[in-house]
C-alpha cells in the first residue's frame, strides 16, 4: 500500500460552479431513499471558492466561510467540505487541514452550493497532495457525498440519470442568460421530493416502477444544441416545481412576475426555493431583475451566465 502523501504546495484554491436543473423529471423512489430521475445540468458562472490548507500536528480540522450566507452555513461534520475530507482520508492523508469557503451560491437554494464545497474541496486536496487521481475516481468519491457533486466537478451542460450522478456531458452552443431570485428561507431537499410524493398521492413503500419513468425532452435537447434560447426557454421544465411552490406558494408570485419581466422561460431552481429566469440577453436580464426587485417578490437578484466551466485549480501556493 502507498505511504503516506506529502503536500505538494502550503495551500491549493479550487473553484466549483452552481447549476441550475434546465430539466428535472422524477419518477419513483428506491430503496436506497433516493428517486430515480432524469435531468438536464447546467453549471453557472456562480462560483464557490475552497482553499485547502494543511495544518501542523498539533492542531485541529476547522472549516471556516465567508461571502454570501456565510453565517446559514454549519461548521461541524454535517459540512459537505468536511464530508469530503473525511473521504479523502481514505488515501491516507495525515495531516489536520484547514478548509476555507468564499460563497457566492445561496445556501439551500436549490444551486448546489453545498455540492460545489465539497467538489472543490475533493479536487483542492487531490492537487495539494499531488494525487492526481483519475478523473472517474473522483467523480465515484463525488457521488458518494451527494447526488449533485458529481456535476461540480464536471461542469457544462450534462444529463444526469440514476441519482442524477451518472453524467453524460451534451454539447450546446451560445451563452446563456440567467437571473436566480433568492427566496428568504431555503427549503431542505428531502423535504421537498417528500412533498412531490405527497402531491402525486403516493403513499411511502412504492417503488420506482409505480412512478412513470423520469424522461427529459428530446426537443429540449435539440434546442439546446442550436443555441436558441427563445427556443430552449418554453420547454424549461422541473417536476419538483409543484411541491416547491406547495411548501412556499410565494414562489408562484416571483415566477409570475418574471415571466411579465419577458422572461423565455422561469422555473424553480432544483428543489428551491431559488427561481430561476431565462433571459433573451444581458439587457433582458438587467430588466427582469429590476422588476423582481421592484416587486418585492425576491430576497435578492443574481445576474449570470451559462454554461461554466467544472471544478478546477484556480491557485497554489508554497508559503
Ligand atoms: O444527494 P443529496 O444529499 O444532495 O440529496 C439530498 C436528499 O434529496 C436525499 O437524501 C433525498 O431525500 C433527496 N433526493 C432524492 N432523489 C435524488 C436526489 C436527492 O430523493 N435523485
């Protein structure tokens, strides 16, 4: 068996994206308490930023977060970046580390902020301590931590089957132009694919063959590829929307609100609350976060774009 590694550098920085679903469909639930679905990924230019750090002997693991919702952010075991180091002890890494996040993604916002700390945390450790662990490795350490890390590490445009962690990348053309509307409390995502099963009068016990089955739309796809975002906007869809706007029916209020901003398309974000709005260009943009703003309906606006790149080593450094 290997030795124990030596870092390769004092500290590594790695960036990894939020996403939005441009297509969610769930069918039933297994055994193993997850859903099976079928999903289209984006990652957006919304980026987490994680700096790995070892530590001397004597001290301890710490976990610290600064930027947006930093305080909503817990600090112990139930960390996703602290989940991911304890993954990564697997490859027999010794040394205490310190783990800081600079957040730019809504906590339980239904963008995976959470996923994308611990994404940039596997791949910052991988590059500190000179693994250089294949690349499907990774992504299997990944799913293991959360349905949606694997995509942090991937990035683009994808399709997710199974848990929504087995990727296939798709290719797309053009930019895409995104405005999120934060909600002022998140909602937990087990709480919510709950809702859905509630609303579809499905009682606990069914398996996935009583639910059809999770299928995205082929002419989402085809207009993915010709880069139309008139075209992309109408066929946006997210099966969670309902039970989303179930446990907080404000949602229908900023989804409405956007859609008479001129937006192509508007849905929730993954499980929310977090809306997402597609926009024709950066002006349609600036345009409907004015009146998401104006209206009151939303917490605050993010205006970004689509697709990002995955995680990725953005600095090291020897002292
Ligand atoms: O994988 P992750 O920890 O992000 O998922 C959080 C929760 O969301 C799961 O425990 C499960 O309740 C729900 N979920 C699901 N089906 C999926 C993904 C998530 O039911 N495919």
């Amino acid at each position: 068996m290997a030795g124990v590694p030596d870092p390769v550098a004092r500290s590594v920085t790695v960036r990894a994206p939020g996403k939005v679903n441009l297509a969610l469909s769930v069918g039933g639930l297994r055994e193993d308490g997850y859903h099976e679905l079928q999903t289209i990924f984006q990652a957006v230019d919304l980026y987490e930023e994680v700096t790995v750090r070892w530590l001397g002997p004597e001290e301890q693991d710490v976990v610290t977060v600064e930027g947006r919702d930093a305080d909503k952010v817990p600090l112990d075991d139930s960390n996703l970046a602290m989940q991911a180091l304890d993954e990564m002890r697997s490859y027999r890494i010794a040394h205490p580390i310190g783990i800081h996040i600079r957040k730019q993604i809504p906590v339980a916002g239904g963008m995976a902020g959470g996923s994308a700390d611990a994404a940039a945390t596997l791949v910052a450790l991988d590059a500190l301590f000179g693994l250089d662990l294949p690349r499907e490795e990774l992504l299997e350490r990944a799913a293991r931590l959360g349905a949606d890390v694997p995509f942090a590490i991937l990035g683009g445009t994808a399709i997710g089957t199974s848990r929504g962690d087995e990727l296939t990348p798709i290719l797309t053309q053009g930019r895409y132009h995104w405005v999120f509307a934060t909600a002022p409390h998140g909602l937990s995502t087990p709480s919510v694919f709950f809702e859905l099963d509630r609303l579809r009068g499905l009682s606990p016990g069914f398996t996935a063959e009583h639910v059809a089955a999770a299928k995205v739309s082929p002419s989402l796809l085809m207009a993915l590829r010709t880069g139309d975002p008139a075209a992309v906007g109408p066929l946006l869809t997210n099966d969670l929307e309902r039970a989303a706007v179930s446990l907080a029916p404000a949602l229908a209020d900023t989804l409405a609100v956007g859609r008479e901003a001129g937006a192509l398309g508007a849905l929730v974000s993954g499980s929310g609350p977090t809306t997402a709005f597609l926009a024709a260009d950066t002006e349609g943009a600036l345009d409907i976060a004015v009146a998401l703003t104006a209206s009151g309906v939303a917490a605050d606006t993010i205006r970004t774009t689509g697709p990002a790149h995955g995680a990725r080593v953005i600095d090291r450094k020897q002292d």
